[in-house]
C-alpha cells in the first residue's frame, strides 16, 4: 500500500478524505501516543485496525472527536458527572466510557453496550479530525505486543506501507495513554491510570472513586487483561534504596544487561560496568514517563536481554508509569 506523509491536516483534507473514501487508515500524533484512525462508520477500515496492529478483537477502540458537538449520535446519555469531567479535562488525557448509542459499530466496542470517548487536546489530532469530518476510531499506533508509539519513527517504522496516511508530529507531551474512566459502573471506576490522576478526578467530581484493582463486580477495560507487550528483554524492577541496588547490581555476572532509571540513580550508577539510560530527574515523573516507552523501543531495537530499574514516585502520572512498568516487567525484586 502506498503511504503519504503530511503535516498540515487542513491544508492537505483532500487527502485525508481520498484515504478515508478508500478505506484508509492514518497514523496521527494525539499529546499521549500516537494512534491509528479509522472512520467511525467504516467497518472495512475498523477491521483493518485490528488485522493491521495484530489485535485481539475483543479489545474495544476508543472514539476520538474534536468537538463536543460530536458526542451527540455517539452516546445515549450524558450525566452530570460526565459534563463536570468533559469542563474540567476535555480537551485533554481521559476517556470516558458511556452508553453507547446504536449508530456505533459493535465492531468497535466489541459487541460491549458502552463505547469509551475522547476529545485530544493536541491540535494536530483535533485537525485530523476536523478534516476528515467525522470522529475517529484509534488504538495506539505500535503494532500489538511492542510499546505505544510516542515518535514518528517508531510509527512510521511499524506502519510503513500499511497505512495510508502518516501525519508527522513530534513527541507526545505526556508519552503515555490516557486514563480511562468508566461511567456506567455504580461507582466511577478507573480502568486504566494515566495523566489525569484519581485524586484529581475525585476534586472535580466531588466523591470518592474507585480504581478497577480495588472495584470488585465491575467490568475492566477489556485491554488490561492483556499484557501491554512484550518487550523483547526481561524487564527487572528493583524495589530497594538506591545502595541496595549498587550492591545488587554488583553481584550479577550479566555484564549485558543496562539499567534504566531517573538521572540521579544512574549517576550514583557511573561507576559500574553496565550501560545505563536516564529517562529524567527522580522528582519530575511527567519527564520520565514521556521518555519510557522510546526507550524501551530502543533496548527492543537493541536486542538488550536483560533491562533492570527502580521504583518510581507515585504521584501524578507516577500511578500511570509505575502500572506499565509493572506489566512490561517479568519480576520485583525486593532489596
Ligand atoms: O491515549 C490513548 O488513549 C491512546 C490515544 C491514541 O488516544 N489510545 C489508546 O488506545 O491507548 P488503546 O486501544 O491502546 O487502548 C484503549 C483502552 C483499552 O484498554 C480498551 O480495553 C479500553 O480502552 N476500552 C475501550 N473501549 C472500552 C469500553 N467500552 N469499555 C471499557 N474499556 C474500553
Ligand atoms: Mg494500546
């Protein structure tokens, strides 16, 4: 299939359109990661998302628009509770998961009667769909079992010539996916953490919350059954004090391994024999986070066997990190 780069979507709609008109799918860079569009109303181009990416089928999309506008035809009820999130976060990292009304395609909620919504904040994904006129079904842009797409070139090295459209944008602000809250449970549940942070929700909403590892009887975000992929290496979290991990560290043969942590961690690291990468200062998690899945794109590149960090700070998007730290890793070690 023939792939056409673009970085203006309004100027270059026509294309957009031609692609869309053709079944076509676009790879489009949101402020989380990257994703890969279809029509709402093509089920042609849905499929092809799913035999594209190697995806479960009964993983659900998330519906991305630009415009509260869209909402409507989409969903059959809008609470009080979601108006107060939509004010408060949209444009923005949050899904909502409403009832969903029946001009959307099972195909994209796999057969599920809710469908999960979101408005993204970056301009290049609100114009994407701006101009292809209707709202977008997207997944992350990485094909299913590698890290989510947070750099053109991991997109474009992924879906080269099996995509359509690639619109070229430059590295998400926050570098991991949204956080993901369901509305129709009694309670509103948290099925998976990402920027927008529970105790942020409970201000807005005024109540408490609960996360889906906590809510008992409700129904999880259907992809957090699956491992969120997996990394060619073994990934090792170290749960000890930056000494403990020297001294671990120094007992291992394993002179192939590298280490992957904050800038202050692997400093206190210098001396060791083994390679490290900073992802960012230990009190700035935001900085950290949008470094963590491109490199772990690059020790995939690498072919590095053995990828061992630390524990990181759980507050803000650190509840986010640490979950996908912990589903990329095959063992805690506790020191
Ligand atoms: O930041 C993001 O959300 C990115 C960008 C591209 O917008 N998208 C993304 O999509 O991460 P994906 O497909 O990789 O993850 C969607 C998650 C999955 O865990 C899926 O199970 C859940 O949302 N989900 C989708 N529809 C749902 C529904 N109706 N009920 C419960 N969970 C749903
Ligand atoms: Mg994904």
């Amino acid at each position: 299939m023939k792939s056409v780069i673009i970085t203006n979507p309004i100027s270059q709609s026509t294309l957009i359109r031609k692609a869309l008109d053709n079944h076509g799918l676009i790879v489009f860079p949101t402020e989380t990661v990257y994703g890969i569009g279809a029509s709402i109303f093509d089920p042609i181009a849905i499929q092809s998302i799913f035999t594209t990416k190697g995806r479960p089928q009964d993983n659900p999309l998330i519906v991305h628009i630009a415009e509260q506008s869209q909402l409507e035809g989409l969903v059959t009820d809008v609470s009080p509770l979601a108006k107060k999130l939509m004010a408060a976060f949209w444009p923005g990292p949050l899904t909502i998961v409403l009832p969903k009304s029946l001009s959307v395609p099972s195909l994209i909620t796999a057969n599920l009667d809710t469908v999960a919504v979101r408005m993204p904040k970056d301009p290049l994904a609100r114009d994407v769909i701006r101009a292809a006129g209707v709202p977008l079904c997207a997944p992350s842009a990485n094909l299913s079992g590698k890290p989510s797409g947070t750099d053109f070139k991991s997109v474009y090295e992924d879906f080269f010539g099996k995509v359509s459209i690639f619109v070229e944008g430059g590295i998400p602000e926050f570098g991991i996916e949204s956080t993901v809250i369901d509305l129709t449970s009694q309670i509103p549940t948290i099925l998976r953490p990402g920027a927008i942070s529970a105790e942020e929700i409970e201000t807005v909403l005024g109540m408490v919350i609960v996360s889906s590892s906590q809510a008992e009887n409700t129904p999880k975000a259907p992809g957090m059954k699956y491992q969120h992929y997996k990394p060619y290496g073994d990934v090792i979290i170290l749960d000890g004090t930056t000494p403990k991990i020297i001294e671990f560290l120094q007992s291992i043969p394993d002179q192939e391994a590298v280490f992957m942590g904050a800038n202050e961690v692997c400093g206190d690291l210098f001396d060791l024999p083994l390679n490290t990468f900073a992802l960012g200062p230990k009190d700035h998690v935001e900085v950290i986070a949008r470094a963590l899945y491109r490199t772990l794109r690059t020790l995939d590149n690498l072919k590095v066997k053995t990828i061992y960090t630390h524990t990181f700070s759980k507050k803000g998007i650190g509840t986010a990190l640490m979950n996908r730290l912990e589903k990329a890793a095959s063992q805690t070690i506790s020191l």
